[in-house]
C-alpha cells in the first residue's frame, strides 16, 4: 500500500531569533514577554504514492526550562495561535498537531493534506513523528 512507504522532502529551512515575528494571537504574546534563543522553522513534503502531504515543524529554543514550559503550554491550548509556517501558502487547521518538549527546547509540528486523499490517522503519525 502507498502509504506504508511515504517519501519525504524538505522544501524549506530558516532560523531566526525574532520568534515572536513570527508568531500570533496568545503564542507571539508569550515570546513577545519571553524571549527565545533560536526559531529554526522548516517544512517537508510527503508523498504516499499520488496523495501528499506537507509537514510544518517549528524548533523554539528559550531561554530556560521554565520558559519552554511555558510556551508549550500556550501553544498547546486550542485558539492560542501558532508560529507561521515558512511557506505562506500552507493554512494550518490545527487537527493534526504535536509537540514535544526536550529542557528549553519546544518543537511543534502540524501536518496537512495536499493532494489525494491522506487519512486523518496517517497525517497524525507524521506530525507526531516530526515533533518527537
């Protein structure tokens, strides 16, 4: 089966420390008191045979422990906002959504359908395999 085997390939890479820049609602609000270390943003595009996906990943570096902590509480609860995806084309829903946190470092990822018919269980296995 198609989906068994995914390909993926990443379309676009930046870092930047101006996190808040590039966050909204409750999110940039947060980084904006708080500010981080490092934002490395990226995107990759999976492919299942003819269906493709796009998975956005964002690496929030703050400045403490209890910082992240934090954060990763905000961008956790539902209408906090997000940090934007590097490719401006991608609209984020917010049902297939993960996150991970490992000391300062807070990573999320958010997966989307492109084309073809991806199963809702397939975008969140590649979401929850990027953030972890």
């Amino acid at each position: 089966m198609a989906l068994q085997n995914p390909t993926a390939k990443a379309t676009g890479q930046a870092e930047t420390r101006d996190c808040a820049d590039l966050a909204t609602g409750a999110v940039r609000q947060y980084l904006i008191q708080h500010r981080c270390e490092a934002l490395q943003r990226a995107t990759f595009s999976v492919s299942y045979g003819r269906d493709r996906a796009v998975v956005v990943v964002a690496w929030v570096e703050m400045g403490s422990v209890e910082d992240a902590e934090g954060l990763k509480e905000v961008v956790d609860s539902p209408g906090t906002g997000s940090i934007r995806p590097l490719d401006r084309r991608v609209t984020l829903t917010g049902q297939r959504y993960q996150s991970d946190i490992d000391g300062p470092l807070v990573t999320t990822a958010e997966a989307e359908p492109v084309a073809g018919s991806v199963p809702g269980r397939v975008l969140e296995e590649a979401a929850a395999q990027a953030a972890g």
